[in-house]
C-alpha cells in the first residue's frame, strides 16, 4: 500500500463516515506525480477537489509527516488525462532539474484584487518580477493570515517561471526541514548548489525563522550570496522583521536592506470584488445579496471566505438545490456559530469606542448625549447579531433592569437601516471590523 492510500486511511479514523465517504473515499493518490514537498491527489470533480483542498489538506500534510516524517503541500485537481500528462511533465522536469519549483498556476497578478487595502503590496510585487534585483531586493511582504501574501509570492514566481527563469519558492518550514535532512547526511552542497543558484528566491512564513539559529545562519549565509548576484528574494511574514522575536539582528537589517510593503484587511468593497472575482473564475453562480452577507459575515480571511463559497456550491450541487439567501445561511451557519463564540461584548465595545471616538465608560454608563446613545445602540444591535448572547443578557451587561429596553433598540437600529444607506454601509464596516479583530 503506498504512502498516499496509507494517509487517507488514517484521515478515516478521525473524521465523521459521511464525511469520508462523500468526499475521502472518492480522492486517488497520484504516486507518479508526487514528491518529497507535493502531494498530488485526483478527484472526480472540482467540487470534491475544492472541498479537500479548503477543509483537508492540513490534516492530510500532517498525515503525511507522522507517516514518512515529511509535510508535503497537498494539491488536488480533477481526474482529467490531459491534465495529468501536463502535470507529469512539469514534475519529471522539476524532477530533472533540482532548481526548479511548482507554483500554483492560478496565483497570477490578473487574479489578484486590488484595493486600497492591498494596493501598495501589488504594486511593489509587480515591480519586483518586472525588474528583479534592483531597486526592491528584498522585497518583504508582511500581513495578517489569508489576505494574499502567498498569492502575491507566487505570482512573481509564476510570471518568472513564464520567462524561463530558475525558482525557488518554498515555506520555511520546508526549507528548515530541507535544511535539516541535508546537514544530517552531509549533503549540504547539494542544498546550498538549490538555493544558491537560482535567479529567485521565494520564501512563505519566514517568520519561523525565529529562534532557529542554525539555520538562520544558512539563511544568512544564503541571503548574502544571492543578494551580491543580484538575484530577486522575496519573502512574507505575519509581521515586521523588527516585530519577530528571536530573530537575529543581522537578518533583521538585511530584510530592511530593500522594501517592507503591508497588506490590511480588505474593506468590504473590496471583499465584494473578490467574491465576484472567485465565483466568476469557477463559475458559480451568486447574487449580489448572498455576497453581501457573505463579505459582512464571514471576516478578512480570503482563503476561508473562497472555502465558504465552495461549501454553498458543493451543497447545492449534491442537495439539487437552487443557491438562494436562505440556503446560503443556513449553509454556513455552523461556522458563524464559531465566529459567534469567539467574539464578546467587551470586544464590540472596545473597537466601536475607538471607531466612533466614545469612551467605553460612556457607552457603557446612563449618559444620554446624542453621541453616546449612538455607540451604545449600535453596541447593543452587533452584541445581539455577532454574539450567542440573548437579550436579558445583554442588558444584564449594561445594568438594565429587563430586555425591554434592547428589545426597543434593536427595533430603532432595524429601522435606520431601511430607511438610511449611510448607516447600513457604516453598520457593515463596523461588523467587518469587529469579526477581523475578534
């Protein structure tokens, strides 16, 4: 039995039948076309691909490490003969040449959407593949979990690839491991020949590099040697260099060396965007409301709000249902519960006193000032939508004597939103805000 049929076997014993024989079962392991850092598995349709992809490939890469002791990055795609014999040859020319690395061909700058969340990192980005080791090298990319920093990466890798030119992109993670292997086998000039001599070095979650001191210095070593050739390093973080702790100095002043770009958290235009991008890409067919409650309701997370969008077509597929507001609801209803249960009052309140410039004493005092009785409705109004708590609890909270007065709120703020499109958009951004920070 190979590694592959092993891994899912064990993925049977941890998740719900159903699960595995709706979606598990169905996957075939592709041993020909995988290798040490891919794991390549086939389904018979792109609605079980997706699904796999978005809620199992982390389990089934650390599967994979418990049994063979490596984490591969697993791809799936559909059972399609001319896209196997397209993948196996990309793969047994990786194979061929060391060098070369796989990147996910539909990370491109086309792909991507701009705003002015993200605008200064796409611009940078594209200035960086067009006009590599120059003016941004390093280039390093820094933001929050989901928000296209891997997609910005490869995309400079893929425009590069296009061109001919020798890529690298790798997480730490696998380059520490890499790293590891070959210092145990005393290969190290097999590894250093990798990623010394390529024209790019793409590096994902380099904060891991912390606290690592052994291979810190090979990074830096590394980082020298192609910085001097003038080869393009790009890499991404959760945070700052300087915001990395247990990162030496000398790495930390290197990666200041070119250009720090940030990503934030889209605005909800922009999310729109993306939803509409994502559903035009794989043909899924949403309205403008269902997006709407998906970008207000489902946070930053870009890679958690595509899965959302393949859960509902997956669902409507296998039920036969049309996609309608309802059934997107009750479709993802589950994973707001979650998001409900992470966020609390004082959350709300915290981040509302700072958006509409109201102390968190006042909104939660009797004061009656036209500003305060503001805040403390819309406080009221996202404790009752975005947390498990009910009414009497919420008023507990704020030392009323019953409901009665939330009640009255809830209907005030229902009204507003009718009647006041300003409100409605500056109620959205407040929620959007609220499910990012929480």
């Amino acid at each position: 039995m190979n590694v592959g049929k092993k891994v899912l076997n064990a993925l049977k014993e941890t998740i719900l039948e159903v699960e595995y024989e709706r979606y598990i079962k169905k996957l075939h392991y592709e041993e020909d076309l995988s290798r040490e850092d891919r794991a390549y598995f086939s389904a018979p349709n792109i609605f079980i691909a997706k699904w796999v992809k978005t809620n199992y490939s982390d389990k089934i890469s650390n599967l994979f490490e418990i049994e063979n002791g490596t984490k591969p990055y697993v791809e799936t795609s559909i059972e399609k003969i001319e896209e196997n014999i397209d993948i196996k040859k990309r793969v047994i020319e990786s194979k061929n040449n060391s060098k070369s690395t796989k990147l996910n061909p539909s990370f491109t700058f086309d792909s991507f959407i701009v705003g002015d969340s993200n605008q200064f990192a796409y611009t940078t980005a594209k200035s960086a593949a067009e006009k590599p080791g120059e003016q941004y090298n390093p280039l390093f990319i820094y933001g929050g979990v989901g928000l296209g920093k891997s997609h910005l990466l490869q995309a400079i890798g893929n425009y590069h690839l296009n061109l001919g030119k020798i890529v690298i992109y790798t997480t730490l993670e696998q380059f520490m491991n890499s790293f590891i292997s070959h210092l145990r086998s005393n290969t190290m000039s097999r590894f250093r020949e990798k990623y010394r001599e390529c024209d790019l070095l793409l590096i994902d979650d380099i904060q891991f590099l912390s606290s690592k001191e052994q291979t810190q210095d090979e990074f830096f070593h590394t980082f020298n040697e192609l910085h001097i050739a003038k080869k393009q390093i790009v890499m991404t973080s959760d945070r700052q260099p300087n915001k990395i702790t247990g990162l030496v100095d000398r790495l930390k002043s290197r990666f200041e060396w070119g250009l720090m770009a940030d990503i934030q958290p889209p605005g909800l235009e922009t999310k729109i965007a993306i939803i509409q991008k994502k559903c035009e890409l794989d043909g899924i067919d949403l309205n403008r409301e269902i997006i709407n409650y998906i970008a207000v309701n489902m946070g930053d997370n870009i890679r958690e709000i595509e899965g959302t969008i393949i859960k509902i077509n997956a669902l409507s597929a296998m039920l036969n249902q049309p996609i309608t507001v309802e059934f997107a609801k009750n479709a993802i209803e589950e994973q707001l519960k979650e998001k409900k249960e992470n966020i609390s009052i004082d959350n709300i309140v915290s981040i509302i006193s700072k958006e509409l410039n109201v102390k968190t004493s006042e909104i939660k005092s009797k004061k009656r000032t036209k500003k305060v009785v503001n805040a403390r409705r819309i406080v009221i109004y996202l404790a009752r939508n975005l947390t498990p708590n009910s009414m009497p609890q919420i008023a507990l909270y704020f030392g009323m004597k019953d409901h009665t007065a939330i009640s009255h709120t809830m209907k005030k703020i229902s009204e507003l939103l009718k009647k006041d499109d300003n409100f409605r958009v500056q109620l959205e951004e407040l929620s959007n805000k609220i499910n990012t920070n929480s």
